[in-house]
C-alpha cells in the first residue's frame, strides 16, 4: 500500500476481550507502548490476511496488570507445547499479527510473557524496549556473541534498533562505530555511546568484527565491505528493501558469517531489563511522545523516517 497511513483507523470502543484469546491469558492495562516499523508494514498490508481485519497494531508495551503488578509485555507468542529457542518456532507469531497488539487500553498475553518493569524506567522507556531493545540485544549477545574490546559497525544511526545497539554494546565495553545520512543524527549517535560515527558508505579506518545490519539495500553492499575475514553481518530487518545483489563472492572468498534474527526470547528481554535496572547509561532514547489520539501524526513522524529513538505512544 502506498499510503500506509489509509489502513489505521482509530475508535474509543473499549473491547474488553476478544473472543479467540484463550481464558487463561492475563489482562494488562496499557501505559505507553513504543511503535515499531513492524506496524508499518503491517498497514502495509505485510503480515495479515484481510480475513484477520480489523486487526489492533503494537508489539511494545509496559502496564500494569489487575492484580496490581508493573510489567513489560514480551510480543512473541509460541504455539502450545513449544519447547526450546522461542524464536525459532516455526508457527510462533506476534502480538498483532494472530491475536490482538498493544496499542489499546488492555492487551492480553500468556503469564510467561510478562516480565517485572524496572522501576527507575518510565512508563514510556519501558514501553519501548520489547521490540527494537531485545531485538538489539539478541543481535549483539545472544546470536553475535561479541566481546568486549571488539569493534562493531551500527548501520543507520538513529533507526530504534540502532539507537538501541548503540547504548547496548557501548554498555558492555565494545568499540562502536555507526554510520548515518545526516550529520546531526550521526552526532546524536556519538552522544549516545559512538566511539566513532562516519556517513553512509564511507570507507571505515579497518575492517570490524561485526555489522548489525537492519537497513538492507541501502547499506548491504557497505556491510559485506566493512567486515573482516571470518567476521559477522547480524541481519534482523531490512527497511529500505531487499538487496538482490547479494554479493556471494565476498561472502565466501573472505568466510564471513551471515546471521539472522528476529525479536528475542523472554530471557533475552529479562537481560536487558536488569541492564536499565542496574546501569545507569542503560535507558532508552525517545524521541517523541505522543497521547494515543495522535496516533496517526505518530505514524506519520515514524514513516517519515526523521525520528532518533523511540516513538511512543501513551495510553
């Protein structure tokens, strides 16, 4: 759809539960919840089929639940039974993809998804680090694996993920390099945690350990040049579209691992709520907060691409 924006509407009904969610899921109240360029695509018609219309947006949320308890909600629901890495379940889905999503007064999910909210956090910092700050996370820890003292290349700085990637491994002592189109994000992002910051495209001082990759086509080719022999690309989006040049020779002549990832475990999401809860330079980068009436101008601020952080909404 060329006009995302065409597929959201907004209503004050207050749907208190919807038929198919199962009886034993727990009720949270929404407080705020961050959006997320998965949303977009959902209005984009990505993700859901028109029999599942209409459909509530959101994977982020904090709230607090009716017994009085102050949570994050983890979006990834498993199939019953599901027995090991969440995210490789292969009929898993997220909150707004098969059930309901965030963006409303209540949400349901399953206990196992509800993880304590860290109380120095804001509604509005834990609102929005279920998606691009897990996400993040699993990029650099759990699947890249990276170390203090190496150095990691952040493609598109500002974006939620790179924001996020930025403060996460300048956090666990790695050297931070992060590229970006405009010279005032490229600064935001040194302000942040960026040891160095370069324009897009530009050649690097030396090639890096790793690339956390979520631009695609723009930057793909750049990220196959950047790393070292036997180094990583982390690939868990590609918001300026699919690369058909793959570039398979450098792939293989320099032996440089390719690995996807999407979302993260509870235990992911748990790891980095103790990091906002216990340091200090651990808290996430909003870059505007929006009442939930404005939800379309919300939208509009995030597919405009000029936000550096989080957008999020209160509810």
């Amino acid at each position: 759809m060329d006009d995302p924006l065409a597929g959201l509407s907004l209503t004050e009904d207050a749907v208190e539960r919807a038929e198919h969610i199962p009886e034993d899921w727990v009720r949270v109240r929404v407080k705020a919840a961050g959006l997320n360029h998965h949303d977009v695509w959902s209005l984009r018609g990505v993700g859901v089929k028109e029999d599942q219309l209409p459909m509530t947006l959101g994977c982020d949320a904090a709230g607090v639940t009716d017994d009085g308890r102050e949570v994050i909600v983890h979006a990834v629901i498993n199939q019953p039974g599901w027995v090991g890495d969440q995210t490789l379940d292969p009929k898993r889905n997220l909150l707004s993809e098969v059930f309901p999503g965030t963006l409303a007064r209540y949400v349901w999910v399953p206990e196992h998804n509800l993880v304590p909210k860290p109380s120095n956090l804001t509604w509005e910092q834990a609102g929005c680090i279920s998606t691009a700050y897990l996400t993040a996370y699993r990029m650099l820890f759990t699947v890249g694996e990276l170390r203090p003292g190496q150095t990691v290349l952040i493609q598109g700085s500002g974006g939620g993920v790179a924001t996020a990637a930025t403060i996460l491994a300048h956090a666990a002592g790695l050297t931070v390099w992060v590229t970006g189109r405009e010279a005032h994000r490229r600064e935001k992002a040194r302000n942040i945690g960026a040891n160095e910051v370069f324009e897009t495209g530009a050649r690097l001082p030396s090639p890096v350990d790793a690339v956390i990759e979520t631009v695609g086509k723009a930057t793909w080719a750049h990220s196959l040049r950047a790393v070292k022999p036997g180094g990583k690309i982390i690939v868990a989006g590609s918001t300026s579209g699919p690369d058909p040049s793959a570039e398979l020779s450098r792939v293989f002549f320099r032996g440089v691992s390719i690995l996807g990832t999407t979302m993260g475990e509870r235990t992911d999401l748990e790891a980095v709520a103790s990091l906002c809860a216990g340091t200090q330079d651990v808290k996430p980068v909003i870059d505007s907060t929006w009442p939930a009436q404005q939800a379309r101008e919300a939208f509009a601020h995030l597919i405009e691409g000029n936000a550096f952080g989080k957008v999020v909404l209160t509810i």
